[in-house]
C-alpha cells in the first residue's frame, strides 16, 4: 500500500489511458493549473482528448484538496 500526504491546493487527476495516449502531460498540468474547478479541468481535458482523436473511452476526475481556514 502506498501513501501520500497531500498539501494545500493539491490536485488528485485519475483517469483512463483514452486521456494519457492522447493529451500529453505538459497540456496536463496546464490545463489543471488553469482551470477554475475541478468541474472544468475534467471537461476541458476530455475535450481535448477527444479533439486529439480519442481512440479509446476517456474518464477523466479532479480532486481538488484544500486545508479549511480555522
């Protein structure tokens, strides 16, 4: 089993390789660093997938992680 500690603003991307064959990780991180929801990057990167060709199913969900204020 693996663990990892997550800071504030991290992000958790799971996704199916219908986005890895056809986005690669530098329009990746852009889009994540970007986007203004988790909503919207999942959008965003399926689309591009998809514009890419999208040979295969694409699945695509952004978890976004924030330290609450106290």
């Amino acid at each position: 089993m693996s663990v990892s500690r997550l800071a504030d603003e991290d992000q958790l991307l799971l996704c199916t390789d219908g986005l890895t064959d056809m986005v690669d990780d530098v329009d990746i991180l852009l889009i994540l660093k970007s986007a203004r929801s988790a909503k919207s990057a999942c959008h965003k990167l399926v689309d591009l997938a998809l514009k890419n060709g999208g040979r295969d199913n694409v699945t695509v969900i952004v978890a976004r992680y924030s330290i609450p204020e106290i």
